[in-house]
C-alpha cells in the first residue's frame, strides 16, 4: 500500500503559508536537460528508477474500484469554471493549473467555431511519473489515483520531464510538484472531485469504471454509441490512461496539449498571441 495521501494533502496549504516568505532561500532545481527528451513510453528511459524502488507504489491499494474520467467536449464552453474550482480548493497559485481548458479556433468564416479540451492528469495505469520519481512520493491511491506524498516530495521535477501530457508542475513557493489527485479528500468522503458539481454543462464525468451503474460509466457507454465514440488522448504512449473523451475537440485540440517536459500554463490558451493576431 502506498503511503496516505490525507494527512500530506491536509498539510499542502499550511505548508504553503509557512514557506511563502522563506521562498527566495530554497534552490531553484533544475528540472530539463539540454537536447532533445526521450518520449515517456520508452521502456529504457533515462529517467525510469529501477523496477524494485517502484512497483510497489505503482500498484494501488485493492479496495475493488476502478476510477477513472469521461470528458464530453461536445459539452463544454469554455468557462474555467473547473479550474476555478480546481484552484480554490487546492490553493494553486496563480499562473500554475492542476487543470486547465485548453481551446483552438476552427473554421472560415461565416462557419467557425471554438473547441474547447477541459484537461487533467490522466491518472495512468501504468504511470512514468511513479517510475521516475527518485523520492518514492509519487504512488497509486486506492482506486488507482496518482497521488503525491507531500511529507517526501523533494521537487526533483523527474515527474514534469516524463508524464505525455504535461499534467504536473513544480509549485513556485514549496518547491514540489503538484498534480491533480482526483481531490481524493472530497472522494473518500463520498464526494466527486470539485470541478465535477463545478461544470455547469456537465461535461465531467468521475467514478467507478468496474460500476457499470456509475454515472462515468454509463456516460462511456452512450457516447460509444453515438457517431463522435470515444476516444484517449496519446494512447501510442502505453501509460494507459484512465480519461476518456468524446466529440471533435479531442482530435482537433490534441496538439496544443503539453509534452513530456512541459507543465500547464497560460501560454497554452495562446493568451498572449491575441494582440500579435490583431496586428496581423
């Protein structure tokens, strides 16, 4: 069994507020290597840590569930109501996402649209950043949920170079890494992740995937039988993700999502293009 992430997670923004004023004091460390990055679902990556200091943590705890996410992008509008949630109920900081809505314009007019791609850690089954995390914080929860150990996270950021989809990033003030962890102190009391009740389109969908009677699974279940079916994101990686999607902003967004080395961030709206787009 991994260890709990309760008292870590508990811990996160008292941790925060006592280190802010002593942030500029703690070494920067450096989390990319110079040249090109070797792709995550390389079995021999550079970065893997060997199999028996991993594949305990990479198992999670037998409780009989299976969690996982069904995103409908036919449903979303793009609010950032999920981040807003996301952020307040993590103290994220600003500038830095655990999730992030991540959109690309399509089209001529008079026909054009904007698609919108609500993202997250994957929650992979067979996860990279367990495997190249050289302090042992990175583990499986029950239910499968990747989840860091805050008491042992050392910031080393292996986890940022590896995971395909640019899920984690190193927190500014603690100096750790931060991802999301399917808010697992509102779920093993009950309650879905916060950005879920957040979306006002219910495009999100969390629970049980060995429930065939849950809400994600009977979502799955619809949208395999409509045109769109379902699809997951970078499945050519064999991390095995545990987010399903459906509709066309999946394929047509896909290549604005973050790589190994990258984290989510502003820049990924292409915020900061819109006044060189005017200019044009």
């Amino acid at each position: 069994m991994g260890p709990s992430m309760s008292e870590p997670n508990g811990n996160r923004r008292e941790f925060l507020r006592n280190t802010t004023a002593a942030a500029a004091s703690l070494p920067i460390i450096a989390t990319a290597n110079d040249g090109e990055q070797p792709t995550a679902d390389d079995a021999q990556h550079p970065l893997f840590q060997p199999q028996e200091f991993w594949q305990d943590r990479i198992q999670p705890p037998d409780d009989g569930q299976r969690l996982g996410w069904f995103v409908d992008t036919r449903r979303c509008f793009g609010c950032h109501g999920c981040e807003v949630s996301c952020k307040s109920e993590n103290d994220v900081p600003l500038g830095n996402y655990i999730r992030q809505t991540i959109y690309k314009d399509t089209g001529e007019h008079p026909q054009v649209a904007r698609l919108f791609l609500p993202m997250s850690c994957q929650h992979c089954e067979d996860a990279p950043c367990i495997k190249a995390c050289p302090c042992g914080a990175l583990h499986k929860e029950a239910g499968g949920t990747v989840a860091i150990d805050y008491n042992t996270c050392c910031g080393h950021g292996t986890c940022v170079e590896v995971c395909p989809y640019g899920a984690i990033y190193l927190d500014p003030v603690a100096k750790q890494a931060v991802k999301c962890h399917n808010c697992y102190h509102r779920t093993e009391q009950g309650m879905e992740p916060a950005c879920v009740p957040t979306c006002p389109s219910q495009a999100l969908y969390f629970g049980d995937l060995n429930n065939p009677e849950s809400s994600v699974s009977k979502a799955i279940a619809d949208a395999e039988q409509t045109d769109d079916g379902v699809t997951q994101l970078r499945s050519e990686k064999g991390t095995k993700p545990r987010m399903w999607f459906t509709g066309q902003a999946a394929v047509e967004v896909e290549e604005r999502v973050p790589r190994e080395n990258e984290s989510y961030s502003p820049e990924a709206y292409d915020i900061y293009n819109w006044g060189d787009k005017q200019d044009r």
